[in-house]
C-alpha cells in the first residue's frame, strides 16, 4: 500500500468517524434545544403539576370561600328578626309583616302597666317580671307605660305625632317599621313619681339609677343614652329599655360601646 492509498484510506475512517460523531451529537443537540425552549418544557411539567395541584387547589380555595365562611357569614343573618341582636335604627326597618310568635301579657306575670294589656315576648317578659320584682323589694316602682307595638299601632302613633309635631315627630317617635317596640323586646318605664307620663325627668328619679345599676342582670339595657343621639339618631330616653339577653347586655356594659354600637359591631340585620 502507497503512501498515498494510507491517506487516502485514513482521510475516509476521519470522515466516517466525524460522521458518526455527527449521528450520535443530534440527540443531545435535539434535548439541549427543546430544553432551553419554555414552551417545550410546559407539556412535561404540566401533567406532574396537574396531578398534585388540581385535586388540591379548588378544595382549598372553595373551603373558606364558598363553604364555611360565607355560610357561617349567612347564619346569623338567617336567625332574622326573632334574634336578640337584631339591628333596627334609623337605617334598618322591620318588615310591615314582621311580629313576633311568642308574645305574653304581662299582666299575667303580675307587672304593672298602664291601659288595658301589654304584650312582651316570652324570655324578656320573664325577665322583666324578675326585674319588676327586684326593684320593688329595693323600694322602687316600675310600672310599663308601653311594650310591643305592631306596624299598624306605630303608623297610627307615628301618624298622631306627626299632626301635632311635624319633623318634630321623629326626635323622640320612630317611623313604623324603625321602632324597636315592634320587635317585642322594648319597653318604655313609668311610675307615681313623674306621674305616670313617659318623660325625660324620670332619668332623674332613684329608680332610673337602679335601673342603671341593675337593668344588665335581667337582659335589659338602656337603648337611647344621655349623649348618644348622633349615634342612635335618638336623644336620651331614660324610660325606654330593650331585652337583649343577660349576656349580651353584660357585654355591651363591659364594652362601653352601648346598644347601638355593639349592634353595629356585631349584630344581625333585619332579613326576615
Ligand atoms: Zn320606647
């Protein structure tokens, strides 16, 4: 074999070798291009993220959201407007149809009143019979100069007030369906003291400060405060109390927040 013919055959092993070498470097060339290419990674890595992302991301997101929270958010709101938390003010009216199921006479528990009947629901007449008791034995009369008012009775003395007071009217009357009267739980006190009338001067009377003292025990707390009446959108009526339940009225007196406030943080708009 001439010099030549061994180059020769040398130069074609070199080119069969870059050859093969060529081959065998299109597969890694091939992986090393797709890999830098995002889109080309994505339908690798989806299925994997899939398989343990989907089972587990709705579930967490619709837990909180659409499950307990909102639901827990809705059930006070459903307990409507039998609730002792319901909110009625100046902004939040009763339905006309709303009244209570469980209204008694409270003659029948042996509490004084004025005129013919008057009816409270079931647990606040209960406790306003205690309270009655309770301050008679500490030597202070309590008799009810009014109690639950249905729509119909508060348009009619709304109306009455509104012919004799005009605008007036709405400083010391609710217009129906605002009134708390119409919720069962209200009642507005009087005694001999100032006559059997309800007025302010019975704010001044010892009873009034026994019931300052003492209205929480039974569930019944001041609604309208000395002061309050940018807040309630009501001045002070010392005579007018609503049942709320022994723990509540505990806890507004703790708060210092009164009725109004604490109804605002935490209690339940009338939807019923
Ligand atoms: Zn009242």
């Amino acid at each position: 074999m001439g010099l030549t013919e061994r180059v020769r055959r040398l130069r074609h092993r070199a080119e069969l070798l870059a050859a093969i070498l060529v081959l065998l470097s299109i597969p890694v060339l091939w992986s090393l291009f797709h890999q830098t290419d995002p889109a080309a990674v994505r339908p690798v890595a989806r299925p994997v993220t899939q398989a343990r992302v989907l089972p587990q991301a709705p579930a967490a997101a619709q837990t909180p959201l659409d499950g307990t929270v909102e639901a827990d958010r809705e059930k006070p709101r459903a307990g409507g407007c039998d609730d002792p938390k319901i909110l009625v003010d100046r902004a939040h009216a009763l339905p006309a149809d709303y009244a209570p199921d469980d209204l008694v006479s409270l003659p029948g528990l042996g509490v004084p009143i004025l005129g013919q009947d008057a009816l409270l629901r079931r647990e606040a007449a209960g406790n306003l019979e205690r309270l009655v008791a309770s301050a008679a034995a500490a030597g202070e009369e309590l008799t009810v100069a009014s109690a639950y008012r249905s729509y119909t009775d508060q348009r009619a003395s709304y109306a009455r007030l509104v012919s004799i007071y005009g605008k007036g009217a709405d400083k010391t009357s609710a217009p129906p369906g605002h009134s708390q009267h119409q919720l069962g739980t209200a009642v507005d006190f009087t005694n001999a003291a100032v006559g059997y009338q309800v007025r302010r001067s019975f704010g001044r009377t010892g009873t009034a400060q026994w019931l300052t003292l003492h209205a929480h025990e039974y569930g019944f707390v001041m609604a309208y405060p000395l002061g309050g009446e940018t807040k309630t959108g009501y001045g002070w009526e010392p005579w007018h109390y609503r049942y709320v339940g022994t723990d509540n009225a505990r806890r507004i007196r703790e708060s210092k927040l009164g009725l109004q406030g604490f109804l605002l943080r935490e209690g339940v708009l009338p939807r019923c």
